[in-house]
C-alpha cells in the first residue's frame, strides 16, 4: 500500500511533532522524572537541553527504500513525559526470531520510505513479536554501575540458584534494551536513530548518500537521557517487605551505586531502580541452558521498575500484560519461584505488595 507524506504520515514525518505537542503540555515530571539530574554544572545542563531539542524533533528518514517506525524519540518515549514509554499498542515494535542477532531477534520495521513523499506500509512477518517502549528515565546512573558491582550481584544470585549474567560486547557488559545488548548509551541510541527513524548516522566528514544524522546529533541525544532523572524513591510501605520475602527483590535489586564519575551528577551516587542490570531466562517454563554467547529468545533483561505507576497501561516486555498483577503472573524461568510465593500471600498480602509495586 502507497501513502503520500501529506497523506496519513503527513505522516511519520509529523508524526512526531504531534505527539511532542501532546507530552508539552503534560506535567514537567512525575516526582522528578523527565526532569534534569540534581547538580548538573553549567556545561551538563546546556548539554540536556540541547540534547532534549534532538530527542523532540522529527527527523527526516534517509533517502532510498529505508525502513523506520516514526519520525522522533518522543513519538514512543512520551507518556507521562519526555523519555517515558508509550501505553499505545500502535507504538509496540515488531520483531522476529533470528539467531544470526546477538539479541536473538530483528526488528520489522511497519514503514518503508521510498523517497520523495512517499512510503509504503510493510505487512508483518507470520511469527511477529511485539515490543514496547521501554521507559528511559534514568539511564545515566544505570550506565555509571560499574562491572565490579554487577559481578558481585551475579555471585550473590547464584547463592539462591538464580543465574543472572551479561554479555561482554567491546569489554563492556551489555546493559540497555530489552536484552542487554548495548553497554552505553550512545550505541543504544545510534541503533535507535538507524532503526526506529530510518536515519543512519554520520560520523564526521561529508554525509554518505544515504545518511541524513550526524553522530553529533545522536551524542546530543545520548547526552540527554544520561542527564534524565529517575522517578524520586518511593515510601517502602509494608508491601515492601513482601517483596523482598517473596524473592522478588533477587532481580529488581532496590538498590544500586554508581561508580567514581568526573560527573557530580552521577558520581557515587545510590538510587533506587528495582532492577540488577542482568539477563535471565523468563520462560516459558522451567529455567533452561541457553546460548552462552548471545543472548536466548528466552532472556530479558531486568526492567527497572521506578516509574511503575506511570507505565500501567502496558507491561511485560511485549505489552501484552495489562495489570501489574498480570505481569507477575506471566513470571516464569528462574522466576517461577517468586510467582509461585507470590500465589501462596494471603490476599491482604497480595494487595499491600501490588499497592507497593504500583506506587514505584
């Protein structure tokens, strides 16, 4: 099916700016989320400014057949501000099984640009999976966790049988997305520009017939959300202590330190993210070997869980999981245990830990 730029996807090309226009007029943050780290010096807080215009704008695709599923950042990071998720089933990505993928799979993309002002719509494959957005809020203190502190968590896990674990991609251990495949912000971001936006970033130099975004533009963004608060702590109420009990706390560790930063932004810093950074198989059923080398179609990497209360709409890793309760449900792998726990609470119980989970 053709589309004209000024026809629907006035199109992905506006895309974008129509839901900037939106999340403009929401609240700054939510208890400090999509709100600028504390104690950025001058030179940090122009960075995130800049780098908030590169996150907002809608970009043009690359000329030639080119593949993207919207035109901005902020066309799926938007809800309840900049850098959050999108409760909008019309924003999951879809994705495909593929071993040849250090993730195991390949994004389909639902758009081809083909130049000009035209697009087409692209059918899916037969055995589509979908993806959400994930929430971005943060980042920059997860990025600062240093190897040292998740080795330890690894160690620590392993004592109860569960076995968290990263891979190591250019030294660095694998941290952001879905599964962990990127170690910093910047290159999770540029493969965010090539395959979200259809714009395959430049580095330097005359711009390749087919790339349109300089890699200056994907630091500036980069920038931004390694600036981009985290939701403030929640009250550890008693459901809290359910939590933990249960074992659920083994992987969305509430606490985690930043390592030693030229940054006093992100510097030593303790927060609170309920997540460890790591990798582990989550079904269906029982816990299973997997590739050692990639990563399996069975692993995902602990989501944070701050921001929890704002990000309902849509959860599980596919969006498929309308209730926090559902989603604890979906539990299986190496934490078919806790759901298990979780089951055998007593309904007073059960609801003091969902309240506590949907304050977060």
């Amino acid at each position: 099916m053709w589309v004209s730029r000024v026809g629907w996807l006035a199109g992905v090309v506006l895309l974008g700016a129509g839901f900037v226009h939106q999340a403009e007029v929401r609240p700054a943050g939510i208890q400090g989320a999509g709100l600028p780290l504390q104690d950025l010096n001058s030179r940090e807080s122009m960075k995130f400014r800049d780098g908030r215009g590169t996150f907002i704008i809608p970009w043009k695709p690359d000329p030639g057949p080119t593949l993207l599923n919207a035109s901005s950042c902020a066309t799926c990071h938007n809800e309840p501000t900049f850098g959050g998720g999108s409760g909008d089933p019309q924003r999951l990505v879809r994705v495909t099984p593929d071993d040849a993928d250090l993730s195991g799979f390949r994004m389909n993309q639902k758009l081809r640009y083909l130049g000009g002002d035209e697009f087409e719509f692209v059918p899916p494959l037969p055995n589509v999976e979908m993806r959400r957005s994930p929430v971005l809020y943060g980042l920059g203190l997860l990025e600062a966790v240093s190897k040292e502190a998740l080795d330890k968590a690894i160690a620590e896990q392993a004592k109860s049988g569960i076995t968290g674990r990263y891979l190591l991609i250019d030294g660095e251990p694998g941290r952001f997305g879905w599964k962990a495949t990127f170690p910093t912000i910047e290159g999770f971001v540029k493969k965010a520009f090539e395959n979200e936006l259809g714009a395959k970033p430049f580095d330097g130099g005359t711009p390749k017939a087919d790339s349109v975004v300089d890699m200056n533009i994907v630091r500036r963004t980069a920038d931004y959300l390694r600036l981009l608060s985290p939701p403030k702590p929640a009250k550890r109420t008693p459901g809290y202590d359910h939590f933990l009990r249960i074992g659920c706390a083994s992987c969305h560790s509430p606490n985690l330190q930043t390592k030693k930063s030229d940054s006093e932004a992100l510097s030593l810093r303790s927060f609170e993210p309920y997540t460890d950074l790591l990798l582990h198989d989550m079904g269906p059923g029982e816990a299973k070997d997997g590739p050692k080398d990639r990563v399996g179609k069975r692993e995902f990497r602990t989501p944070a869980l701050w921001g929890l209360r704002q990000t309902q709409r849509r959860l599980w890793h596919d969006g498929s999981a309308t209730s926090i309760e559902e989603a604890v449900e979906k539990h299986e792998g190496e934490a078919l245990a806790a759901r298990k726990a979780f089951r055998a609470l007593s309904d007073t119980e059960k609801q003091a830990l969902l309240e506590f989970l949907g304050s977060l």
